[in-house]
C-alpha cells in the first residue's frame, strides 16, 4: 500500500448524491427570509396602527374634557350673572307698564339685565350684561354700571364668547304667577296687576343651536337682589353704592 495513502486516508468521493436522496443544509433560504421580512413588516403596521390609534384616542378625550370644561364654566357665568338680577325699578315712560320697571330687557334672541359680576371673574360688582348671538358665537357683553336706567353701548362694552360655533339662540322667560313660558318678557297683554311684585320672571330657559360639542337645554333660576326690591332709582343722586 502506498506510504501516503495510508497518512491521508481515503480521499472523499466526488460522485453526486444518489437521486432521489435530499442533501441537508444550514441556513435559510431567500424565499424564507422574503417571508420573514414581509411578516415583520406587516407586524410593524399594526404596531403603528395601533399607537396611532391610542394617540387619536387621547387627543379626543382630550379635545372632549376641554370642551366640557368650557361648557361648564360657560354655564356658571350664565347661573352666577343672570340668576340673580338687580330689581332696582326706574320710571317707566312706556304706556301699558307699571310707573317703575327695572332693567330687563328679554326677548326672543337676546336679553339684557343689571346684575352683579363674581369677584373670582376678576371683575366683582354690578354691571350691564347682555347675552345674544354675534358672528357665530354666543357672546356675554358686560359694561360697568353708571346708576342710568338702561344701557344700549353694548358694542363698546367688553365681551366674552361662551360657546362658539352657534348659529341661533332662543330665549324663553317663565311667569312667576301661572308658570307659563313667554317669548319675550313681560309677557305682551300680560294685565299689570298680574304682574310678579319684583316684575322679572322666575326664571330664564335657553336654548343654544348648532354649539359643537351641542349644549343641552339650560333653565337659570332668576332671582331679585332683595336689598333693592321695590326701590326706586333717583338719577343724579349719589346711591351707587347701594348693594343692588
């Protein structure tokens, strides 16, 4: 036997594998990793998806306690200002009235009164306030007050939006005596003497259309300041300091 035979051994056969006999590999194949990848890729989506959808989530939970926040402080201006109202009664020119009147101007889209203003506004005191609709926008206008029986500057007067957008406000004023809502205030051919003695109504309905997010109905109980109920305003004479 040859010496170097015997050293190496016998050489490896370069013959092919039998056919039908499968050879064994490491490794993956491309079309095994071209899967992989599109498997990857599609997990990945849905992970994305999925944090995309938990910050939408957020931004309108957020978006919802803003505007309920809104409303809510929207609401307190309105229950704080118009539910209680100066009585303090002016003469009344106006035929089909009683001699003195105070301030209160309710209609169907606006109404306007004297009323005072909470000192946690900033602002404390008493003021002219009026409440309709300007440009799309629910508005509070407030103006100090200068003792004069009516105020009608209410463009220069300082304003608040309370809702926004909204296309129509609708006013509604509740008879004290029969119970019965009233577009305007005091209720026309409403007989004088069945007039409420401090002649403002119980209470104000309001109804606010198209406000995003929409508003539910709102009822404000009205009540008279009682340190001017039933007291008559003299102008030119220092009582502005009176507590109505």
């Amino acid at each position: 036997m040859n010496p170097v035979a015997q050293i190496v051994g016998p050489l490896p056969s370069c013959a092919s594998a039998p056919v039908g006999q499968r050879t064994t590999r490491s490794g993956f194949t491309l079309v095994e990793m071209l899967i992989s990848l599109v498997l990857l890729s599609l997990l990945m989506l849905a992970l994305a998806n999925a944090v995309s959808g938990m910050g939408q989530t957020e931004d309108r939970v957020e978006t919802h306690v803003a505007a309920s926040d809104d409303y809510n402080l929207a609401t307190d201006w309105l229950r704080d200002t118009l539910g209680l109202v100066s009585a303090r009664l002016y003469t009344n020119n106006q035929g089909g009235m009683p001699a003195q009147i105070p301030f209160f101007d309710g209609a169907g889209d606006h109404v306007a009164w004297i009323g005072v203003l909470p000192a946690r506004f900033d602002a404390g005191g008493r003021y002219y306030l009026r409440l309709a609709v300007e440009s799309d926008a629910l508005v509070l206008r407030y103006a100090p007050w200068t003792g004069a029986a009516t105020f009608s500057n209410w463009g220069a007067a300082q304003s608040l939006t309370l809702a926004a957008p909204v296309s129509s406000l609708t006013l509604h004023y509740q008879d004290p005596t029969s119970g019965n809502w009233s577009a305007v205030w005091p209720p026309p051919g409403l007989p004088i003497q069945t007039l409420p003695n401090a002649l403002l109504p119980s209470a104000v309905r309001i109804d606010v259309d198209g406000a995003d997010p929409s508003w539910p109905l709102l009822v404000v109980a009205v009540r008279a300041a009682q340190s001017c109920f039933g007291r008559v305003a003299t102008f030119g004479v220092g009582d502005k300091g009176q507590e109505c």
